[in-house]
C-alpha cells in the first residue's frame, strides 16, 4: 500500500511531462547539432522521409529547418512551414519550447516583413520566460525587437529594447552580442540627434 502513491505520483508525472524530444534516431542526430552545425542539421533532414515521422517528429522536422535556416542567416521567405509548427504548439505547448518557438516565429515574421506579428511574438516569447530564466533566449529576442522598433522608426522603443539586450548580455558576458547592441544603440541615438549618447 505504500507505493501506491509513489506509483500514482510517478504516472502523473508522465503524463503531463514537459518537452520531449524525438524519437526518430536521425532527426535526434539534427536536433544535436543545429546549434553547433546547422548546414550538418539540414543535409541530416533532407535525408528524412517526412511521411514516416510521429506527428511530433514532423513538428520537430518543421522548427529545425527554420532554426537551420535561420542560423545560416538564410532569409525566411513564407510562413509555411511555421504555420505547421505553430500549429502543433499550440495543440501541445507541454511537448514543445514554446518561447523558442515564438522567438524563430518573430524572426520569420521579421523576414518577410510582417513587422507587428513578429513583434506579437517576440512580446509572447518574452512573457513565456521569467525574468530570471533563458537569459539568453530574452537577450536575442530584445535585440531582435530593437531591430524592429528601429526600422519603424520607434526609437524610444529601440532604445528601451537595445539597453535590456546589453543589461542581459552583460550578465551572460557575452561580449560579441553586447557589442552588436551597443552598435544598434549608438545607432538609435544617433537618429534621434542625441549625439552625446551615441
């Protein structure tokens, strides 16, 4: 009788468990290097046949080829393929990174120009992460987001966005993106003929 509730506890626990992973062993090979060898990632994919993959492997084959791509730095031209994997995140946002799902829907969105949907889903990423989690993960999306407010000619918003980016990645020590920022930073200032700051 004393492990009924550990037994009762352990299968509760399967099944509202967080995030998985894949469980075609190729597509595994993908998701391990996408951030370390994104052009490997997408050569591992062309290999997949998409018709023998779960529905979440499918989900999973769908956001590694627009993480590749987009850490490629290969322009995002539709929301196809987005509009699939959102569509499986918002049926399972236990199964998925759902901030870092939103986070490559606004880089897409950004892409193709749609800057206030991407902006919606920088703004979702951001709400899905506390304050004091994936730090990294919220300094991409306030930089990305300072893009965006520059090219709309939002410059306080540029700002605000530019200046959390350089707060986080000082805490991170990431030297190269603090740069980058402080770049787009000056950059803002300079357009709002605040020359002291620039």
């Amino acid at each position: 009788m004393r492990l009924l509730p550990v037994i009762i506890a352990l299968v509760l626990l399967s099944l509202v468990g967080c995030r998985h992973s894949a469980s075609d062993s190729v597509l595994i090979r993908a998701e391990q290097l996408v951030d370390s060898v994104p052009q490997q990632t997408l050569a591992i994919l062309d290999t997949i046949s998409q018709q023998s993959l779960s529905d979440h492997d499918l989900y999973l084959y769908h956001f590694l080829t627009i993480k590749a791509n987009d850490k490629l730095f290969i322009d995002h031209t539709s929301d196809s393929l987005l509009l699939l994997a959102l569509h499986y995140g918002n049926k399972y946002p236990r199964s998925v990174n759902l901030p870092e799902l939103h986070y490559y829907a606004g880089r897409v969105y950004t892409d193709i120009g749609d800057y206030p949907t991407a902006l919606e889903f920088y703004h979702e990423a951001l709400d899905e992460v506390p304050d004091d989690k994936d730090l990294i993960l919220r300094a991409k999306v306030l930089a990305n987001m300072g893009f965006i407010f520059d090219n709309a000619h939002m410059y306080e918003h540029a700002v605000n966005a530019h200046i959390e980016a350089i707060k986080i990645d000082s805490i991170l020590g990431d030297t190269l993106n603090m740069l980058y920022d402080l770049v787009d930073l000056g950059n803002s200032y300079y357009i709002m003929n605040d020359y002291a700051k620039s």
